[in-house]
C-alpha cells in the first residue's frame, strides 16, 4: 500500500468519518496526539488503534509531545506530572553522573506510558542551548545552558525512550535556543556568526545524530541562508544537517501551521520537500490544510523511506524489564534534590 510522507493530527477524542476517509486516501505514514486529543488512558488507546485502522498499518508511527513541565499533552489525573528539562540539570548530585541516570530514569518513566496507549515516538529530547536574551519558547525546556550539559542529558532521556521501545524525535535542528521570537507566532531571525553556532548551538544535534529522526527548526540564520528558515532552506539541510551534523536520520519539518512559516500551505509543504525534508508534520488536525499538505506531499520512496524504515527498526523490540512503581519512587526521591 502506498504511503504519503507527513504526519497528520486529527481533530478530537476519536477519529470522525471524514478523518477516517481522507486518511485512507491520503494514506500519511504516522500521526501527532495533542490534549485535544487526550481523555483517558481508554480513549486513547482506542484513539490510536482507529487511527492506525485506517491506513493499514498497525506500526504506524504515533507522536505527542510529552517533554514535561510546559509541554505534557498527557497530565493528570490520569498521567503523573514530569519536571521540565532544566529541572533534572538542577538535581543536586556530587557526581554528574546523577542527573545522567535520572534524566535517562525520567524518560525511561514517560516511555512506560506512551506504550501502555499505543503511542510509539516522543517528541522528546530538546537539544536547543539557550542563550543570553533569547526568547522564552525554549527556556527552562532545555537540559542545560552549555552545549555539553543539553548533550549529556539528551542523549541520556533519548536512550530512556529507546529502552522502553519509543522513538526520540531530536528538535529542532539545527538549533532554536539562540531564536529571538516564538515559530508559533512569527519568524526568529538569528544573526549568530557561523562559527558561533558551529561551536554552541549545532553541538549537541552533532554528538547525537546517530538518532533516528529529527525535528527542523522554523528559524533563518543569516550566516546560512537569510532568506529562508532551516525547514525550508536547501543549504541548511544539505551544508549543516546532512554535511556539518553528519546526519542521516529522517528529519521531519516542525509543524507547517505554525506562524514563522509564510505561504499557502501547498507552498509551504512543497519548499520543505524541495529543501530536501523527509517529512512533512501537520498538526492542528484542520481538514482544508491536512488536505493541502497531503496534495503537495510526495510518496514515501528513496533515501526518506530508508530512513523512516530505519527507524521503525531501532523500536521494533520487547523493552527492557521495568519496574514503574520503584522507578518512580527513585525519580521523586532524586528530584527533591535539585537546588
């Protein structure tokens, strides 16, 4: 059966008739939960199975964000809390091996849940270094203020998801931590030397692009390409993602409905696959843009097939034995140690 290169949302708790006849024929590869989305563990999982029905394919991929602190689509009172990323760089530990093991713990914890509904990638780890007057957007998401601490700790939470057969997803490269303004809301334009960011931000996304997909940034670095973001910008994919970073995992765009991003949504799907994304992610679950993305998006063939297979290969495992209550017993016990 074909399959169509993007990832869609979908509208509510369940998926409506018209979802389910525009996803047979649009045919995407995964799909992306929100808290719109979100009722209970039950629904959920129902919600997956349906969506999974109806293009066929029972390892089809199913995203969420679920970081923690600010970004958690699943909460209570059905799902525990998770700290933020900054919070496990402030466990209070003489050995920095510590927030390692609790960061891997912390994720390990977040994986046991997603499973347990039927969603198999995490949008999870942010790999973004922060800098001195950036924008909030990413903040106290990140692991760390050093390229080598947000290297550590995300390398560390996506081996958590790893080991409990769940997919990281490494965003939003080549790096947002430096952006001035919010993708969701208008379009940052980083001004950074290229050797400014070769040494901070594109470090971290460089030590862990031996992961199996990644997320672009909706950001234009003028030392790159100052016409165009990285989503959209054929000497940001070819000289720094795929040549810089080395990376050969499948890259999927940030959310195309997002504000930083101009044009119809045609326009918009087809200058992210003319950069040379593998992938197209649509999330607000509305059927008029779904449909245009899906019109301008290409079947899944060549190098983005190799890859999204790649990927589906690193979960396709039993995960490793866990104990969720003691787990999370050990996580709140290192979390009342930050400083």
């Amino acid at each position: 059966m074909m399959t169509r290169a993007f990832i869609a949302g979908c509208s509510g708790t369940s998926v409506t008739p018209d979802e389910a006849a525009f996803f047979r024929e649009a045919a995407p590869w995964g799909f992306i939960l929100f808290k719109r989305n979100v009722e209970s563990p039950a629904q959920v999982k129902a919600l997956c199975d349906a969506l999974r029905e109806t293009v066929g394919r029972s390892d089809a991929p199913i995203l969420i964000d679920q970081e923690g602190g600010r970004v958690q689509r699943l909460g209570p009172p059905h799902w525990p809390k998770y700290p933020a990323g900054r919070t496990y760089g402030q466990i209070h530990a003489n050995d920095p091996l510590v927030r390692r093991e609790i960061t891997r713990l912390g994720a390990r914890l977040i994986a046991h849940d997603l499973r347990a509904v039927g969603i198999t990638v995490d949008c999870l780890p942010v790999l973004d270094v922060p800098t001195s007057g950036a924008h909030d957007v990413i903040g106290d998401r990140a692991y760390g203020r050093t390229p080598e601490q947000v290297a550590v700790l995300g390398r560390a939470a996506a081996e958590g998801l790893l080991a409990g057969s769940v997919l990281p997803v490494i965003k939003h490269m080549p790096g947002h931590g430096r952006a001035g303004a919010d993708s969701h809301l208008a379009l940052p334009v980083v001004e950074a030397s290229r050797d400014e960011l070769e040494w901070h931000d594109f470090v971290p996304f460089r030590i862990l692009s031996d992961m199996p997909l990644a997320m672009t940034a909706h950001v234009v670095y003028t030392a790159l390409d100052p016409d165009n973001p990285a989503t959209t910008s054929a000497i940001v994919m070819s000289e720094i993602i795929r040549g810089h970073l080395g990376y050969d995992g499948l890259v999927m765009t940030d959310d195309l409905s997002m504000q930083a991003l101009s044009g119809s949504y045609r326009e918009r799907t087809e200058r992210a696959f003319a950069a040379g994304c593998d992938m197209a992610l649509h999330c607000n679950g509305k059927m008029e843009e779904m449909a245009a993305v899906a019109e301008a998006t290409p079947l899944l063939e060549g190098d983005a097939l190799r890859r999204a297979d790649a990927a589906l290969r690193r979960i396709a495992h039993e995960a490793e034995p866990f104990d969720p209550v003691d787990a999370r017993a050990r996580l709140d016990a290192a979390l009342a140690m930050v400083a």
